[in-house]
C-alpha cells in the first residue's frame, strides 16, 4: 500500500554531465540546487545579478546580457548609505557608486559569455507578484527597502508571464539555439503576500509555463519543484524552521530527483568520487600530527590529483 504520492518526472533528452555548462537563474531556491552542483564540482554558474523572483525581472536581465547593455549614473540611486540598481539585488549595492557601474557592466559582460557558451539553462521562478515603482512606472527587481508607498504591488496574470517567458526563450535562443532550458517553480512559500495569494501567485507561474512548453518540448523541460514538494513531502517536518523554506532534507530529495532524471548515468561514479573527497575534507583528526591521519592525507592528496587530473576545472 502507498502511503504518499510520488510524483512523476520524465527523463530530460539532454542530459548533464562534467562536460555541461550550466546557467542557474532564479530564485533563492534556485542557490540551494546550485549549491548541490558546486558541491558535486559540475560547471555552473548561479545568479551573477544576484537573486532573482519573477519573470520579468529574469528577462529583463537576460535582455540586458543579450543586448550588451551598459549601466549608467541613470541606472542607479542612493538609499541608505549605499548606491542601488532597482534591476539586480542588494548583494550588488555598493558604497561606491563607480564601483557598482564597473561591477555591473562587468557582470553583462561575463553572463553574455556564460548565455553563449551553456549547454543548460534552469530558470526558476518564485512569485508572480511584482512592485512597480510609482515615479518611473517600471515594475523592480528589488526594492532595496525603498519606502513602501512609492511602489505599487501587482500580480502579473497568466498572459502576462507567458509572453515574459517566451522573450526569455527567444532571448536566450538568439545567442544560444541549442541550449537546453530547464524550468522549475520555487517550492519556497511566499506568505507575507498571503496564504491565498501565495497560491494565486504560484498557480500563474506554473499555468504560464505550461502554455509554453507544451509547444516547445524539444528545446524546454519542467522539472517539478514545487509539486515534488507539495504532493511528495506535503509535511511541515520538511521545512526549515521558517515553515517557509525546504529543509536540508527536502533539499537533498528533491535533489536525488533531479539526479535521477536530469544527470547522466555516466556521470555518477566522478559525483561518487567527488563526494568521498568533500566528505575527507570535512573530517577534523583527533591527532593531527598522528601516522594513520597523515597517511588519511596522502590517500586524499591522491584522490584529489586523480579527479583533478581528468577535470582540470575542479578545484577543492
């Protein structure tokens, strides 16, 4: 007898594996899967504008990449001490205003690259509400805690994204025609919008998405986040603290599904190889200086040279 829903995953046609080059945009879930990548050593690259949450924040700095923009004195402001850009998030916010333009022009430089060069692209988005800043009329990526009155909150609607998602596809396709795009919905519940609204706001995402990959299957994939979370783990054991976010262990499930269905069989045994290192190198000795710890040391030093020998790339 089952005693939970399991929720199926098609296998994606293109699979990733230490050749891939991968591009993560998105939402803070979308720095917990990365993290997972940058542990298993795999090539990517996650958020170089910093977190991302909606749609049309994520294509307008694709657009931007795409189109070799180049930031200027207009594009920032000064708010607490520090000089923003309602475009990107607030880890990008400097002191320096100079620095912040060198910074931000550097960043279109380098994603352009990253977009050109990626074999996978997984975007993942977070809500469908969006605040519009009143004096310009132009919807932000962030607000950088801007007064709340000169912002109006809006929820975009099922077109609206939709349209924002093909942009997006055509967008990257223009630099990139055989990349391979993932995406997924945050399974993170927004409840400051409200319980309600948190479901409204995802309930757009996923009907948006599937509006679009329904015709694009070839160049498109879903992979199922937010479902695997909702219908598989449907429990509170399963959240952070927070009772907002995943826990470590829905993390690392959702995870072992990826895995199972985006990642290469091929692949399998380096990640195994890749994580007997990470696991050596969180050991603390109890004698440091002791014959059997030093011996643990060179049969490390080994694995290392062995792995990094056949991925040049991987560095511990």
């Amino acid at each position: 007898m089952q005693f939970r829903s399991f929720v199926p995953i098609p296998q994606n046609n293109y699979k990733i594996d230490y050749s891939s080059k991968i591009v993560s945009i998105g939402s803070c879930f979308a720095v917990n899967m990365s993290e997972k990548l940058d542990y298993f050593k795999l090539q990517h690259v996650c958020n170089p504008f910093g977190i991302l949450f909606h749609p049309l924040a994520i294509e307008k700095l694709i657009k931007f990449a795409v189109s070799a923009k180049r930031f200027t004195e207009k594009d920032v402001f000064f708010h607490n001490e520090r000089w923003h850009c309602y475009d990107v998030h607030s880890d990008l916010s400097n002191s320096n205003k100079e620095e912040l333009l060198i910074s931000l022009n550097t960043i279109i430089k380098s994603t352009k690259l990253q977009l050109q060069e990626a074999t996978h692209i997984i975007v993942t988005y977070g809500t469908s509400w969006v605040y519009r800043n009143i004096e310009s009329d132009a919807i932000v990526a962030n607000c950088h805690k801007v007064l709340q009155k000169q912002f109006k909150k809006e929820l975009l609607a099922v077109d609206k994204i939709q349209e924002s998602i093909s942009n997006t596809l055509e967008l990257i396709h223009s630099v990139n025609p055989n990349c391979n795009i993932i995406f997924t919905v945050s399974p993170v519940r927004h409840i400051k919008d409200g319980f309600v609204e948190n479901q409204w706001s995802k309930s757009n995402l996923i009907a948006a998405l599937h509006q679009i990959i329904n015709f694009q299957l070839s160049i498109v994939n879903y992979f199922p986040s937010y479902e695997i979370v909702m219908d598989e783990l449907r429990d509170y054991r399963f959240y952070a603290e927070d009772m907002l976010h995943p826990s470590q262990v829905a993390i690392d499930y959702i995870w072992k599904r990826f895995k199972e269905t985006t990642i290469a069989e091929t692949a399998f045994s380096t990640m195994d190889a890749v994580e007997t290192v990470q696991k050596s190198l969180q050991h603390r000795p109890f004698n440091p200086d002791s014959e059997s710890h030093q011996k643990f040391e060179n049969n490390l030093k080994a694995k290392i040279s062995k792995l990094v020998a056949q991925y040049p790339l991987m560095k511990f």
